[in-house]
C-alpha cells in the first residue's frame, strides 16, 4: 500500500508541475501581448519607445508561443529589427539615433512640465542610462557596396 500511495504523491507533483508551467507559460503570453500592444502604440506615437516593447514582447513569447515568436520575427515592420537583435545583439545606427534622440526630447519635455530638482535628477540619470545602454549594444556593420 506505501507504494500506491508513494506513486499517487509523484502523481500529484507532476500534474502540479505542468499545471505551474501552464499558468507561466499563459502569463508569459498574456505579458507578451500586452508588450506588442505597446510597442504598436509606440509606432503611431512619436513619444513612445516601440523597439523595446516588442524585444520584449518576444522574449515573453520565446517562452509561451513559437507561433507568435515566428510572427514577430517575420513581421513585416518590426522583423528586420528584432532578428538583429535575437541572433547578434545588433542594433542598427540608424535606430540607435533614433532611439537616443526621442528619449533626450521627451525627457526635455518633462522637465518643461515637471518643476521638481530631484524630478530632473531622476529623468537626467534615465536618459543617461538608457542613451548608455543603447550606445554601448552593438551596432550592426553596414553592407559594403559591391563595385560591378
């Protein structure tokens, strides 16, 4: 009987472990929709990051959907992009510039609106960060013409 009830247990933690590893697969799903939401928000509005959002939204599907990992990889808009940085970690100089100029815009914009010292200092140390962060990722080497 102490065997049954041995394998009955194991049972149990099996079942409970897929059932763990369905609830973190559905929150990864949940989570990455939410960041593709974003990241479409972020095209249409100047002042909103888009790139983050969906490197994001497929680190979140590379755990719950390779069906959606596929569509953002291969999407038209955002493809190009999101392979650059899942197979190299390369961001292009293009959306580098991009990227560093529209934070230091809308952190100048915040500070126009916001009149608080150590509200500058907290959105100085992010543009910081992030024009860093962003500077020091790579960028991918530019194709070389061919002379025919």
């Amino acid at each position: 009987m102490p065997e049954i009830q041995v394998h009955a247990e194991a049972s149990h933690t099996i079942a409970g472990h897929t059932h763990k590893r369905t609830l973190k697969r559905g929150a990864f799903l949940v989570a990455g929709l939410l960041f593709v939401g974003l990241g479409t928000i972020g095209l249409f509005l100047p002042v909103m990051p888009s790139t983050i959002f969906f490197i994001l939204a497929l680190w979140a599907f590379k755990r719950s959907s390779e069906r959606l990992e596929n569509w953002l990889l291969n999407h038209k808009a955002v493809g190009p992009t999101l392979r650059d940085w899942d197979e190299n970690k390369w961001i292009r100089k293009r959306t580098k510039v991009i990227a560093i100029t529209m934070i230091w815009i809308c952190i100048a914009i915040s500070c126009f609106f916001v009149h608080k010292t150590f509200v500058y200092g907290i959105l100085a140390a992010t543009a910081i960060s992030l024009t860093w962060y962003i500077s020091s990722r790579k960028t991918k080497p530019e194709p070389v013409p061919s002379v025919a």
